[in-house]
C-alpha cells in the first residue's frame, strides 16, 4: 500500500466515525439516576427490614445491657470492699470479674457479628428487589443507561422517588 493509499483510508475511517457519531448526537439518550442510599432508607420493604431487625435482635441486646450493668456493680462493690478483703478473697473475685468480662464480650462480638449478617442479608434482599424494580422501569420506559452512586446528578435524570413507589407497591418476595 502506498502512503496516499494509507492517507486516504484513515481520512475516510475518520469522515465515517464522525458520521457515525454525529447520526448518535441526533438520537437523544435517556439516563436516569437512583440514590441507592435513599432507597435503602426511605422504601417500605427497607423500614420493615430494620423494624424486624430491631424487634428481633432487641431482647438480646438488653440482656447484654443489663449483663454490662450487674458486672459494673460487682466491679464497684469490689473496689469498695477491697480493702476490707483477705488477699486471697480478693484475687478470687478479681479473677472471676476478668472471667465475666471476657464472657460478656464474648457475647457481644457474636452479637454483632450476627448483627451484621442478618443487616447484609436484609440489605441484600431489598437492593435485589430493587434491582428487578429498576430493570423494569428500564425496560417499561427504553431508558438508554441508568446509573446509581454517581457524584453529582441533575433533579432532572433523578428517578429516585419513581424506584422508591414502585418497590413499595410491589409484593414482598419471599
């Protein structure tokens, strides 16, 4: 191949390119934007998932609570007694408060831990829902791109508050 021949191949791959971007110009695009955040906040399926979770994790929490509460008067009744205590007494009841105190954290590791599973597992099973609430808006309305978690976005592509209705009229999945 020539150098003309090379030249006028690269013009014309240019003069088609522009073509074809200019033909994508003249089509306007249809974007729409989703506050994930807002969704997980405000949705009825997300508020009954944190009243459920609330409900079941609140009894448990307490009894950690109270449990925090009797160690910390022990603890002060001992400091109070000590020094009226045999030695011997003493370092039995400081052993048994060291053994309390790491049973009650314990406890509150797997507390939280379990805690945590059951929020990811919740917070899953709503943003999976939304999801298919979002591909149906998506398909139902030939948007070209919807996108969440973006930095800025214009009241005008916010489609937010149509997610939000439309997860709430949906049946809950089970």
């Amino acid at each position: 191949m020539t150098k003309k021949t090379m030249k006028s191949w690269a013009m014309l791959a240019c003069v088609s390119l522009l073509a074809a971007a200019g033909a994508a110009q003249a089509q306007e695009l249809k974007i729409g934007y989703v506050n994930s955040e807002r969704v997980l906040r405000e949705a009825t399926p997300a508020k009954a998932a944190l009243a459920r979770m609330e409900s079941d994790f609140s009894k448990r929490d307490k009894d950690l609570n109270d449990q925090a509460s009797k160690l910390k008067a022990t603890a002060d009744k001992l400091e109070k007694d000590a020094p009226a205590l045999p030695e011997s007494e003493r370092n039995r009841r400081q052993r048994d408060l060291v053994e309390q105190d790491r049973d009650l954290q314990r406890k509150r590791r797997e507390f939280q831990e379990d805690l945590n599973q059951r929020r990811n597992e919740e917070t899953a099973g709503i943003v999976e829902r939304a999801n298919k609430v979002i591909k149906g808006i998506f398909e139902g309305e030939k948007y070209d791109l919807i996108l969440q978690d973006v930095v800025f976005a214009s009241g005008r592509v916010d489609i937010t508050e149509k997610v939000i209705k439309a997860l709430n009229a949906a049946p809950a999945a089970k």
